[in-house]
C-alpha cells in the first residue's frame, strides 16, 4: 500500500492512461486485501515521494479502524434502542 505526499502519477492498465492521481492519495490497497497482482501500473509524472505500508501494517490498519467502527456502530443502536424503549414506555403511561 502507497501513499504519496508529493507529486504526480498517471495510472495505466494494458498501456491505456486510466488516470492521474495527486498527493495524499493511497493505491494498491486492493493487492494486499485480497493478495493478488497488481491491476494497473504508475508512472511518475513528476519527482513523487512515496511512503509505503507492508501487508502487516496495512491489515492491522485496516482491522483496527473495522473493529472502532463497529463499536461505534453497536453503541449507536444500543443507544437508538434506549431511546426507544423509552419513547415507548411514555407513551404508555
């Protein structure tokens, strides 16, 4: 996984420009999920820096922020449910 801060790329598949991409922007997030090749290539445009996540990282990465969103997801409804029964415990009485 890539990240580059400064620069510029240009994406190809098949020698076909897909795309250029600016800084700040990741790629090749989809080879380390699913451990496959590579599905397009980059060319640099311009001088870029690059800053790369080996598999590891990029999967603890990826774990953890699940792992916090889904918690925050279960607090949501916990409190959507509260909510709820409380609404209709007023409406009761």
């Amino acid at each position: 996984h890539f990240f580059f801060p400064d620069g510029k790329l240009e994406v190809f598949q098949q020698n076909k420009l897909l795309t250029s991409i600016t800084v700040w922007t990741a790629f090749g997030e989809l080879a380390i999920l699913y451990n496959c090749t590579r599905t397009a290539s980059v060319r640099a445009v311009n001088k870029v820096m690059t800053w790369a996540l080996d598999r590891e990282a990029f999967q603890n990465i990826m774990r953890r922020t699940a792992e916090t969103r889904h918690e925050q997801y279960r607090n949501f409804l916990r409190r959507s449910d509260s909510r709820l029964s409380q609404r209709e415990q007023s409406l009761k009485n």
